[in-house]
C-alpha cells in the first residue's frame, strides 16, 4: 500500500470527549482533558505515524453557543477554519445523546470532503440495545463517509477508527519527523498542563475566568527553568486559586510540574504567579499575547 499522509479535523460540542480521543488515537497526551466542558481553547495538532501512514489529527475547542466574549469568538473561528484546511473531519457525538448543540455543527459539515460520525462513551450506555436505533436515525440526518461507535476512554474500536480514516487519506510523504507527537512548543504544552490543574482543581467556574502565561522557559541540560503567570478577571479569584496559606497554588503547581517532567522526559523547576487582570477574555491584545487569533 501506498504511503499516505493528511490532516484530520477532530469537532464536536464541548464535552463529547475529543480531547480523550485524540490522546488515545495517537498514543500520547498532547491535547489537555477534564471533566469541564471548553478545556480545549486552541488548534492543537496530534501526530500519529505509522509505516503506513502519517494522520496529522487536528483538536479543536467545543463549538460553543452560550457565551459570546471575544476569547469564544475566537475558538468558534478556530473550528469553522479548522474544517476548510483537512483531508477528513471526525464529528464526535455523545451515544444516544444529540441535542441543539450538535445539530449546529452538523449544519456546518463540509460536503465536499469525507466526515466519518464517530459516536463516543458508548461504554456509558447501560442499555447496548438502543444503539442501533440511534446509528440508523443519525445516517439519516447527513451523508456520513462511515459512522463509527467507539469508546475514547477505553480504547475501544480505535484502530478500527483509525483504519476507515485512512482510506479517506490521500497519498503523500512524511510532513513531521517520525518521532514527532505534536506542532506545539514545549512552551505551549506547559501552560496547557498548568490550565489543565485549573480546570481539575478548582471549582465550576473559577477555570473559566483564568489563563495561564509563561513568562520564562530556559533550558540548562535536562532541566527546565518554567515562570508561569495564572490570569484571572477578579480579586476574589486570585484569593481562590492560592488557597489558604498557598495551599491550592501549590498542589496547581506540583501536579503541573509532574506531569511536565513525564512529558518533557526530564526535571521540571516551576514556579507559578497568580495575577488579576480584569476583562482579559475581552482584550483582543492579551489574547494576542496568549496564542489566540
């Protein structure tokens, strides 16, 4: 067989489990996760290569229909932009679960491209019965290439998934190294795993009002100098995420830091800020500054 290699957009509402997915198809954490819908805010791309293949899986934000700050135009541009540059897009759905929400994004599917409908957490669904109503009313609603029940957390038909995708792929020669895992910096990773404690240990609402900003990465051999700087729009979140006597900040950081120190392959000396910078998800150049266009 020939060798392929293409792009493959990953959509979905928040919360269907793209994230877990992407970790799980190519093998490797790259793309942060939790329970909390909106913990993808950018494009981030995961890189799966095999001697066959080369799938360049694009994570995307949930498209997200309630709030509309400048921060949630941005990530629904990334979406919509993100499904005109790839070879297939893979839109991901809940098992028995399709509201409003996702008919919105299925109203923005590409015609003129493959979209397999990859149906997540089915092993969520008690009764397996009600499965093949839902596949038979779900082909009805679009002209699906494949659909695909699967189980992202559980590993469940992935390399099933992974091979209809690449029968959609076209020919071509290795775009990344063959080691290479993800197109985002070292840099980028550690402020995403930092945002990702944020949305695991803090409160529902808390995560929503934060960013995180690296102010310092240096490497010195095997060891990694990191700054880092959490944003939040208020006072009173500042006080929340440090905790009693520095307590949360603390726990942020070092669950951080582990995880950065897996990742990178390496010792990891973080520090990490907390500053109040008012209506940040609304200021187009603190965004900027953050990575978001």
């Amino acid at each position: 067989m020939n060798y392929r290699t293409g792009y493959v957009a990953i959509i979905g509402r928040p919360n269907v489990g793209k994230s877990t997915l992407l970790n799980n198809l190519i093998g490797q954490k790259v793309s942060i996760t939790s329970r909390k819908a909106q913990t993808t805010r950018h494009r981030i791309n995961g890189i799966l290569t095999d001697k066959h293949s080369q799938l360049i899986f694009v994570d995307t934000p949930g498209f997200q229909t309630k709030h509309t700050n400048q921060l949630n135009n941005l990530m629904n541009r990334v979406v919509t932009q993100s499904l005109k540059d790839v070879d297939v897009v893979l839109f991901v759905i809940e098992a028995i679960r399709f509201d409003e929400r996702d008919n919105l994004l299925l109203k923005l599917l590409p015609t003129d491209i493959p979209v397999i409908l990859v149906i997540n957490k089915i092993d969520n669904l008690l009764d397996k019965t009600l499965l093949l109503p839902f596949l038979a009313k779900m082909a009805e609603q679009f002209t699906f290439s494949a659909i695909i029940p699967v189980s992202a957390e559980q590993k469940t038909q992935l390399p099933e998934l992974s091979d209809a995708i690449r029968s959609y792929i076209p020919e071509g020669g290795l775009l990344y190294q063959e080691d290479d895992v993800t197109d985002r910096s070292e840099r980028f990773i550690a402020s995403e795993l930092i945002r990702e404690k944020l949305f695991r240990l803090m409160g529902d609402e808390i995560p929503y009002a934060t960013s995180v900003a690296i102010d310092q990465f240096k490497i010195e051999g095997n060891l990694r100098r990191i700054h880092a700087t959490i944003l939040v729009d208020k006072t009173n979140q500042k006080a929340i995420v440090i905790g009693k006597k520095g307590e949360k900040i603390k726990l942020i950081a070092t669950q951080a830091r582990k995880d950065m120190e897996s990742f990178f392959g390496g010792k990891v000396f973080l520090e990490v800020w907390v500053k109040v910078k008012s209506g940040w998800a609304d200021d187009a150049n603190v965004l900027k500054s953050l990575g978001y266009e």
